[in-house]
C-alpha cells in the first residue's frame, strides 16, 4: 500500500498508514537515540588513515634542507613543493597559485576583505558602493553565505539544476546589474546536492560578460578530488576556460586539503591569474610575514604529488562510500514512489541533499530531534537562513558509523512520511 503517491491515498487508507507510522515513531523515541547527522566532517576512522603525516618530519636535515627554510620567516605564497602538488590538483600553473594557512574559508574571507577595503584590480573598494550583490546557488553552504552577511552583501538566491546553477539566471543578473559583484560555486560534488557542473555550465560561466568589470567567479573546489568510486566526476577546468576567451581574471578558485588530511590542520590554497595573486599578495604582505610552511612540509613529504594524494583519497572512499550507499539504499527503499521526496545520489563529496514534501522540512527536522537525531539546521542551505519552499534537508553521513546511520536514516524516512501525511491530510 505504501508505494501508492501519498498524494492519492484515499482518506480510511492515509489515516491506517498515519497511524502505523506515529507508532513505529513512538519506538525510536521510547529508544532514547542520540545521534548526529549533521556534521560534515571526517570520522575518527578517516582521521586515522592520516597519522603518518604527522611523523614524515623531524629534527634535522629535514627541515634544515628546505629552501626558504621552513623554519623561518618569509615564503609568503608558499613553498614550492607545495605549489607543485596544488598546482597539479587544480590543473593551473605555479605562478598562479598561493598556498594558504590552514584554512580555505580564511582565504576566501580575506578575498571579500580585501575587496571591500582596497577593491579588485583598480576598481572602486565596495565599501565605497551603495549596495554589493552576490549570487548564491542554492541550497548551498551556509559559511560562503554567513561571509556575505558579515559584510552586508546583499544574497540573490539561484536555483540548481542537475548541471549546476541556472545559467540563464546568473546571465540575466551578471549582465545586467553592476552591483552583482561575484557568485559563490562549488563546482565539483557541490556542497550539498553532490552535483557537478556539466561543461556547458563551465562554458557558460567563462562566457560571461559581467556588467561589473570587478566581478568575480568564486570557484570553491573543496572537493576536487572527493571522488567515491574509480571512476569520478570530471569537471572542466574554469581559469583554462576563462583564459580562452581573455577573462582570466574573471575567476578565482580555493580550496584546501581540510578533507584530505586533517581539517583545521590542514593546508589551503588559492589560484587564480597572475594579476589577480599580484593584486592579493600586494595587501597579505602587510598581514602576514609567512604561513606555516613546516605543516605544507609534512603534506608534501606525506602525499609527494597528486597520486599520492589520490591514493590516499581511496582510501577515505573505501571508508564512507558504504555510508552514502546505506543512507541512499534506505531513501530508495522507503520514499521512492510515495510522491513525497527528491535526493541527490552523489559520486563523492560530503553531502546529499533530499527535499522532502514543501512546507514539512521543519517539521521532519522537530520530529528527528524530538527522537535524539541532529540534523544540519532547517534553512541553513540558504541565504539569510530562509529556505522559502521549508523543504530542503542536509545529510551529512560521513560521521556517524554505518550502523548509526542505518537507524538515522530509516528514521529520517519515518519523519519524511510522517510529515507529509500530516500535511496532505491537515
Ligand atoms: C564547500 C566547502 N568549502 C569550504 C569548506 C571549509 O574548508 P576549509 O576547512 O579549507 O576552510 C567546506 C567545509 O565543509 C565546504 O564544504
């Protein structure tokens, strides 16, 4: 009966599965659960496959060897051994590369900073513009969206299509309002839906012809080489794109070995056109002497190159590929049919993303913690907290173990069920 669209359940039917359902919920409560999907980061396990790194290291040549010596001062941009490895990850050359701290998030702040307080490449600082617009594909991640609301940049919400964002959206605003100064994307297994830009999408982008000279594509590649299975996504690369049609500038792109290695402990990078890492370096040489290049040491020791790393990210796929499958094995088998809910089926990443039935997502949210479940929080997918359909949910099922995540997400499907039911019959 239950693989009937709820939406024609007759009202005797609607009223037995509704009850089936609050007593199947009133046992996970009576359970006393306290679980958490919400955190998207590593598991212990994750963490430990990286332990080596932190001994490749020690007193002696090692470190003494090193040119400019790690050390010390100085190396504002990185060691080149690091530039190197980042450069072949993110497929640009040395000279467009800047190896950060420990964090991308950081660097894509001081971007927005620098551009509020000095400008981009000779513009007007934005500080001095009535009113800066940032297009947000959504849902999306909520710290890219909590950097605009620190500076008071005003967010224009974009839908996401199975290729990315909706091109003709970004278009229409990119080239017809100067204040809309820059977009934030996740291009590769997209923070939450999993989903990677097609190379049209990528095309269209790097066609772009902004109505501000200063805007800018903020590319953040954080998962680049999150990949589940052998086979993983392919995302065309951006800056080669924009540099044939002569807007290399047009781009910047971050991103970090947060998830590769340790997260908060990691190694973070930006690249970009030589122009725009002149323009950047011009302003961090007054922030900073240098970054901590004894940790970009260790990561090069560590992974060498890029299949060193890559090897090292199979490793991190054999451990939560099974996760994912079980959370999409469990919305397979409960919501498919019942009319109820959409999910993303991503091939690496951190995230799925699931919409369940408009107007119930905090509903699902009250009923999952109600039962011991923290779920990311309802909103938080969107600018300004406000998901205007109340239906977009994010998995995160890295963390917890398999088990754990059984129970969650058959518990999740409950909620979905639940909620709709209570919706549809009112
Ligand atoms: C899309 C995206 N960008 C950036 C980050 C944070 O990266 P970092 O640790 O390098 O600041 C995350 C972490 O979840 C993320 O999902």
């Amino acid at each position: 009966m239950e693989k009937v669209s709820y939406k024609n359940l007759a009202r005797e039917q609607a009223t037995a599965v509704r009850a089936e359902l609050e007593k199947k919920y009133a046992e996970y409560v009576a359970q006393g659960l306290k679980l958490d999907m919400s955190r998207g980061k590593p598991a212990p396990d994750q963490l430990d496959i990286c332990d080596d790194l932190l001994s490749v290291i020690s007193a002696g040549s090692d470190v003494a060897d090193t040119t400019p010596d790690v050390r010390n001062y100085g190396g504002l941009d990185g060691i080149p051994e690091m530039k190197e490895i980042f450069a072949e990850m993110l497929g640009v050359s040395t000279k467009e590369i800047i190896v950060g701290g420990n964090a991308s998030l950081t660097m894509m702040f001081d971007m927005i900073s620098r551009s509020v307080t000095h400008g981009v490449l000779g513009n007007t600082t934005w500080c001095k513009l009535s009113e800066v617009k940032f297009l947000c594909p959504v849902p999306g991640y909520d710290r890219h969206f909590g950097i605009c609301e620190c500076f008071g940049i005003k967010m224009i919400p974009i839908a996401m299509t199975e290729a990315g964002p909706d091109m003709d959206e970004v278009k229409k605003y990119v080239e017809n309002d100067a204040s809309v100064k820059g977009i934030w994307c996740v291009p590769k297994y997209s923070n939450p839906s999993g989903i990677t830009y097609s190379d049209d999408v990528v095309r269209a982008f790097a066609a772009l012809n902004p109505a501000a000279p200063d805007f800018r594509i903020f590319w953040d590649n954080a998962y680049c080489v999150h990949d589940l299975y052998e086979e993983g996504d392919k995302l065309l690369n951006i800056l080669e794109e924009c540099r044939k049609n002569g807007k290399e500038d047009m781009v910047y792109i971050f991103a970090s070995t947060s998830k590769i290695s340790f997260p908060g402990a990691g190694v973070a990078v930006m690249a970009m056109s030589e122009a725009n890492i002149a323009a950047a370096k011009k302003v961090m040489t007054y922030q900073m002497i240098g970054p901590d290049k004894i940790n970009q040491l260790r990561h090069v020791k560590y992974y060498k190159n890029l299949d060193g790393i890559m090897a090292h990210m199979r490793k991190h796929a054999a451990l939560i590929a099974p996760k994912f499958e079980i959370v999409l094995e469990t919305l397979e088998r409960e919501l498919a049919g019942l009319d109820i809910a959409d999910w993303t089926a991503p091939r690496g990443g951190y995230f799925i993303s699931l919409d369940v039935m408009n107007g119930t997502a905090k509903r699902v949210h009250k009923l999952m913690a109600d039962a011991g479940v923290v779920m990311t929080g309802c909103g938080a997918t969107f600018p300004y907290g406000n998901d205007p359909q109340d239906r977009n949910l994010r998995i995160a099922p890295t963390y917890p173990s398999v088990e754990e995540l059984k129970i969650a997400s058959e518990l999740l499907c409950l909620c979905t069920k639940l909620a709709a039911l209570e919706k549809i019959m009112g």
